[in-house]
C-alpha cells in the first residue's frame, strides 16, 4: 500500500472538509507540495481566496507552502499587499484610487515596504487560527501553535506561540535537528514512506537515518534490525 494519492481532492474518508491543497490551487504565485492539507468546515476548497490575504498580481509576491504540512481551520496568510509604506507622513493608499490620485504616484515609492515572498518548509503544523504575516519563512518540523501571528522567521522544529509569536522551545537539540534535516524524510519516495511510518512517528532519530539508508524495498527497518 502507498497511501491516499496526493492528487485526491478530498482524502478524508471524501468528506469536504478536508482538502488535500495543492488540488485547489489555481494562482501562479502559490505553491503547495503533495500530502499538504487543510481542514475547515467552512469550504476548505476555497483556501486560496479566503486564507490567502491582500494577495495581488501587481505585486508578485509568491506562497510557497512546502510537503506533509497540516494547516487547521483559520490558518491564514498575510501577503504584502496588505502593507501600506510608512516612510512618508500618511500611511493612506492614495494611489490605489483613480480620479487624479494614482497618476501622482511613483511605483518604487509605493513598493519600497514589501516583504517578499512567504516560505513554508516541509511537516509544519499550524493551529487554529493562526496567522503568518507578510514576508515570513517558517522552516521545516516547526510547530505554530493555535492564535499565534508570526511575523518574523521560525528555525527548523520550532515550537511558536503568542502575538507577537515567539519561540518557547525546539521540539529537539540543536545536533538531532541538523540529523532530522539531513534525513529530509519527506523528501523519500511515497512507496519508502509509507514502509517506514514507523520511524517517521517515533521520536528515535537513529531508527530514521537506518529507514533513510534502507535500500530493501521489501522490509521495514524494524524487520531487518531484528
């Protein structure tokens, strides 16, 4: 067995309310990576329009949402379009209305607050309701938990919480995350995940790195260590 295929729209048991997202998706300017679902009994297909925020062509400022990431209900994204430059007097978007008032304006004046692009890695967990601002890279394993609004960058296994959102802790030491990133799980082809979700659930980083040199396509690493 390989597990649901990352091209089904609905993989829980078919219900609506979960959606594998790469499946909805029809901006260019986001990306979502196989197996990354979200989960919402308000239309969970229309992701992109309702947790995707102030995201306008004009800017070209990219999503980028990574593999096996679990975003519950409310998860939302803040793009650059939101921001409004601050480096004048007003902060009011002039020229985002015609009639005389966005003739005046030069673009690299408008655009000089942007952020960028919002990365997400690879198994990242968010919360209900949380909230990833303008610009922001979360990198791979993080956790960010239920409310939080991260607006600046989360390390790899990181756990964040708060507004302002704030690291309390690493889900592991410093030397296991290196190992973790190395092993890039997610990375394996579907048929040696699913051989291994034994290793990829447990906590034991040296049972994964023995699954990640595994070449056996027939036994699970706990068969061939016993």
């Amino acid at each position: 067995m390989h597990g649901p295929s990352p091209d089904t729209l609905h993989p829980f048991n078919g219900e609506s309310h979960t959606v594998f997202l790469k499946n909805v998706i029809t901006r260019p300017t986001i990306e979502v990576g196989d197996y990354t679902y979200y989960h919402d009994f308000e239309n969970a297909s229309d992701f992109e329009n309702r947790n995707v925020r102030y995201h306008f062509d004009n800017i070209g400022d990219r999503l980028k949402i990574g593999k096996f990431c679990a975003l519950a209900a409310g998860t939302s994204f803040i793009m650059s379009g939101a921001n409004h430059a601050m480096t004048g007097i007003s902060t009011y978007p002039f020229h985002i209305f015609d009639k005389g008032w966005a003739e005046q304006f030069d673009p690299a004046t408008i655009f000089d607050h942007l952020r960028g692009d919002t990365i997400v890695g690879n198994d990242v967990w968010f919360g209900t309701n949380s909230t990833v601002m303008p610009g922001v890279t979360i990198c791979s394993g993080a956790i960010i938990g239920a409310h939080a609004v991260v607006a600046s960058d989360v390390p790899p296994y990181a756990v964040v919480v708060g507004n302002p959102g704030r690291v309390v802790r690493l889900r592991f030491d410093e030397q296991t995350i290196d190992r973790l990133l190395d092993v890039a799980w997610w990375d394996w082809p579907i048929e040696k995940i699913t051989r291994h979700l034994s290793a990829i659930w447990g906590a034991d980083a040296g049972v994964l790195e023995r699954a990640a040199a595994n070449h056996d396509s027939n036994l699970d690493v706990n068969e061939k260590a016993s």
